[in-house]
C-alpha cells in the first residue's frame, strides 16, 4: 500500500505587493498553524518517509517546518515543478518516486492540490491552507496510482473543531 500524503501551505502574507508570487513567505497565521497540524499528524498511525515541497517559499516554510516536526524524521526534497496549478504536474512527480518510498508527502498550492484530490475521490471543495489529506492506494508502485483509487484515510486542517474530529472517526481512521 502506497500513502499520499497531501498538504496545502499553510496561510501566506499578502503584506508586501512588491514581492513575486513565488518569495511571498508565511504570516502569523500560518506559522502558529503548523505546529499544530504537526502535532495532530504526530498522533495518526504514521507520517511520510518523505516530503516533495515547492520551491515557493511559503510552501518552502511550511514543509520545512513539518520535516523538522514530525515524529518520523522525513526526508525533504525541493522540486520546483511542484509550483504549479496543474494536477496532471503533481501527478507526474508522484508517478516518478521511487518504489522504495512508502508514504510521500507533497506540499504544494491551490488549486493544483484541490483537483488532484478530488481525482483520488475527496469529495470537499477545497483543501485548506495548511490543511493536510492522506489517501491510501492499494498498489506496489506509484505508477500504478489512477484517479478515483484513492481511499481517504486522514483529513484535518487549522480551523477544524476538536469535537468535530472526534464525531468524524472515519475522517480519522
């Protein structure tokens, strides 16, 4: 079994519109949700072998933050194909990882991480800043993954209630 381990970057800075898209860094919301999300992440099952960000360096900030915090010590990659709206993108990197990794973690943006979601079957909206989904695939290798296989395993994001959670045991398998 292959886990996909999906993370919207978490919430970014609008103060300086000089900045290129690509260098705006995280703002006070997002840096006080990551912890947070990693400390729910550290209470699942398990936690990804490695981590592909973009090169952006909001999501740059975020995955750092996540490796350094995450019970299971991942592994970071920067890959700037990962900075794009296209799902069909990520699906191209997820496809090239290595059969040796089990469980990979992508942290990316809207709407790229959206829609490659909703092509594994998760049936919400939109992914939230620094929200986090992990689908499982009953497959060997990550080339095998095709859309609609995905089975949602764990799905949490910053404004999520405690007591939502806890009502929700599917959500959190």
């Amino acid at each position: 079994m292959k886990l996909l381990f999906l993370v919207r970057h978490a919430k970014s800075s609008w103060d300086d519109p000089s900045l290129d898209d690509h260098e705006r860094p995280l703002n006070n919301r997002g840096l006080k949700n990551i912890p947070k999300m990693v400390h729910r992440l550290n209470g699942w099952q398990q936690g990804p072998q490695l981590i592909v960000t973009s090169s952006a360096l909001r999501a740059s900030q975020t995955a750092y933050s996540f490796s350094e915090g995450l019970d299971c010590s991942p592994k970071l990659e920067s890959d700037p194909r990962v900075y794009t709206e296209s799902a069909f993108e990520l699906m191209d990197i997820i496809r090239e990882t290595s059969d040796v990794v089990e469980r990979l973690m992508l942290v990316g943006h809207n709407p790229a991480m959206t829609v490659l979601a909703q092509m594994f079957g998760f049936k919400e909206d939109n992914l939230p800043t620094c929200g986090v989904l992990v689908l499982g695939f009953e497959v060997d290798c990550w080339q095998a993954i095709a859309e609609e296989q995905g089975t949602v395993f764990y799905y949490d994001y910053p404004k999520r209630v405690r007591t939502e959670m806890a009502s929700k045991d599917i959500d959190l398998i």
